[in-house]
C-alpha cells in the first residue's frame, strides 16, 4: 500500500490526466456550450443553479462510469437512443429559451424577468447527455494514476475529475458572463443570444469532439 501511492509518481501520472480531462471533457459539447450560452442570456447569479445542475450531473455520470454501469447502460437495448433523444429536446427547448430571452439591461425587476433554466434541468441534461458518457468513458479509462491499479487508482481519478468538472463549467459559465457584460446594447445582446442558441443545437451533431 505504501507504495501504491507514492509521490512524486503519483503525481506525475496526474498531468496527463488532468491535461485529457481538459482537452476532451472540457471541449464544446452540449453541456459546456448550454452553460455559457445560459450565463450569457441570463447572467452569472442567476444561472448558477442551472451550472449547478450539470455539475451534480456530469459527477453522477463519472461515478456511473467508475462503478462499470457504462457497460450495463450499453447492453440495455434501445437505452441510448432514448437518452439521446431526450437530450435533443431539452437542448432544443432550452436554446430557445436562450435565443428568445430579454436581454439583460431591459429586465427591471423580479417580477419582470424571464425565468433562468433551472438546476433540475441542467440535472438532466447532464445525464442525458451522450458527450459525457464518451468523453469521461475515455478518460477514466484511458489513464492511470495509482500503480496498482484497483479501487484506490480509481478513487484518485474520480477525485480529479470531480473537480476538473466543476473548474471547467465554472469557467464556461464565467465566458458566457463576460460576454452578457459585453453585450448591454439589445440588439448584440439579441444577436448573441440566438448565435449561441445555434451552436447549442449544432452541438447535437457532434457527440464528441
């Protein structure tokens, strides 16, 4: 055990890692595009629970995945056209929630503003979502980081992913917000929101990239 998990190997085998983790998990997908394109239509205080959604989510599917249920979902027949099917919706109801939101200078009050995606739905969308199972599939299994392997390799990862998945939506939703604070002229605000309404929807066509 001693030498399971030794520095500085251990570490050293964690930057490959934490460098995939980035590349592949934290590329335009569904999930990080939806954040941005949400911070962006509805600012950053508001679209926190829906960021918070996809991150208990996204952690839901990295555990499913550590636990070897990718393979049981896989064998399930018509499971994953379903899933992807359900994401298809929500991801289309959910750019036009964005292509069609006020902008954010025009919103007087509380009662006046649109209703921001909710953390239920960034939930669901983040277990629906196909680019997560494949991209956090090879992740996990493309890397090791504890030479023997077993569950304490296994237990490092999902550490390590859990808070590569929080630093990378965080850092989506914070693009998405700088790009609000950009845009406080209505018609850019507009044009903004319904560019990143497409690039969500255009997302459906590559599950991974």
């Amino acid at each position: 055990m001693p030498d399971a998990l030794s520095w500085p190997e251990t570490g050293h085998a964690l930057v490959p890692l934490v460098l995939a983790a980035a590349a592949v998990m934290g590329s335009p997908g569904p999930s990080t595009i939806s954040v941005t394109a949400v911070g962006a239509a509805f600012g950053f205080r508001r679209s926190l629970g829906y960021a918070a959604g996809l991150v208990v989510g996204t952690t839901v599917v990295l555990l499913a995945i550590a636990l070897g249920m990718a393979t049981l979902l896989g064998a399930l027949p018509g499971a994953a056209p379903v899933l992807a099917v359900a994401a298809g919706l929500y991801i289309l109801y959910l750019a036009f929630r964005i292509a069609t939101a006020p902008p954010l200078d025009r919103r007087g009050g509380q009662a006046g503003e649109a209703a921001a995606p909710s953390f239920i739905g960034g939930f669901l969308l983040a277990l629906a979502n196909p680019k997560a199972w494949l991209a956090i599939t090879a992740v996990f299994t493309g890397t090791s980081v504890v030479r023997s392997g077993g569950w304490l390799d296994a237990a490092v990862k999902m550490a390590v992913l859990t808070a590569m998945i929080v630093l990378i939506h965080a850092a989506w939703l914070l693009a998405g917000t700088f790009l609000s604070r950009l845009l406080r002229d209505p018609l850019w605000a507009r044009l903004t929101n319904v560019a990143l309404a497409l690039l969500l929807v255009a997302s459906l066509a590559v599950p991974l990239l």
